[in-house]
C-alpha cells in the first residue's frame, strides 16, 4: 500500500509541478512541489520512506525535463539520502528536519543541474543563479511547505492505518 502511496502522491505532484506550480515564481525561482511531497513523505511516521523514493521521484521528473535523465535522478537521490541522514542521526523532530531538507535539497537540486551546465559549457554566474533562482525557490517552497505537509500527513493517516491498527 505504502508504494501506491507513495508513489501516486510523486506522480500527482510531478504533474502539478509542470502544469501549474512554474507559473508561481518569485523572480525566476518556482517551487519545488515535488521536493516538498518527497519530503513529507519520506518524514510520516507510518511511510518512513528510504532513499529510492528520491530516486523514483527522479525518474518522474526526469520524464518531464529536457535535462538528461541522471541530473534529476541524482540531485531527488542524493537529497533522499540527505533526508535520511538529517532524520536518524542529528534531529528526531521530524519538522525540523523538513525545513531543513528543503534548503538542503534545493541546493542540492540546482548544484545538480549547474554542474551539468558547467560541463557542456555553459557559463552563468553563480550569484545571480544564487539570487535570482535559487534563494527565491527556497522562499516560495518554504511558503508552500506547511500546508503540503499537512496535507501529506492526512492523507497518509488516512490511506495508511498505523501498524497496531487493522
């Protein structure tokens, strides 16, 4: 059930993400709804996802990018390990951690797709890529990230019962 889950909720917000969340930019920087249902669903307490669903968010947004398939795949995938990391070994407070990974994966996201620009020789400055795209996006997704955790959390409790519960 958790991968049906799981992985409707990716599927779900991919595609708000693509249709409607790029239109909502602060400067040049969308949110990442996609992050932030990762995010959340990696963090409720009955789903207690792994890595591979950073993976699989990848994937899916991998089908929707003109960039190569390995630069979302690795920026979702390290970013998932980042959230386990953050979560088992330094902060138990699973909100904490959200707020956390969101800047984390962020930054981890956009350094993904800088370098694969970088490598096909592509030059931008790294302040106004700063500036303009990566610190808006932090902004915006923080505004989005109380309610989409909300709104994950709910869901998930009611399409998943607690383990004693049947």
């Amino acid at each position: 059930m958790n991968v049906i889950v799981g992985a409707s909720y990716l599927l779900v917000a991919a595609l708000l993400q693509v249709t409607l969340a790029w239109r909502i930019s602060l400067l040049q920087g969308p949110a990442d709804l996609v992050l932030l249902v990762l995010l959340a669903w990696m963090l409720q307490e009955p789903a207690r996802a792994d890595w591979r669903w950073g993976v699989l968010a990848g994937l899916i947004l991998s089908l929707f990018s003109s960039l190569p398939f390995w630069v979302p795949l690795l920026g979702y995938g390290v970013t998932a390990i980042i959230v386990r990391v953050l979560e088992t070994r330094i902060w138990q407070n699973s909100l904490l951690t959200f707020f956390t990974s969101i800047v984390a994966g962020i930054i981890t996201i956009q350094a993904t797709t800088l370098m694969y620009l970088w490598l096909n020789a592509n030059t931008l400055d790294l302040g106004e890529v700063f500036n303009l795209v990566t610190m808006p996006s932090i902004i915006l997704s923080m505004i989005f990230a109380l309610p989409i955790y909300g709104l994950v959390g709910d869901l998930t409790r009611m399409l998943i019962p607690p383990a004693g519960e049947t």
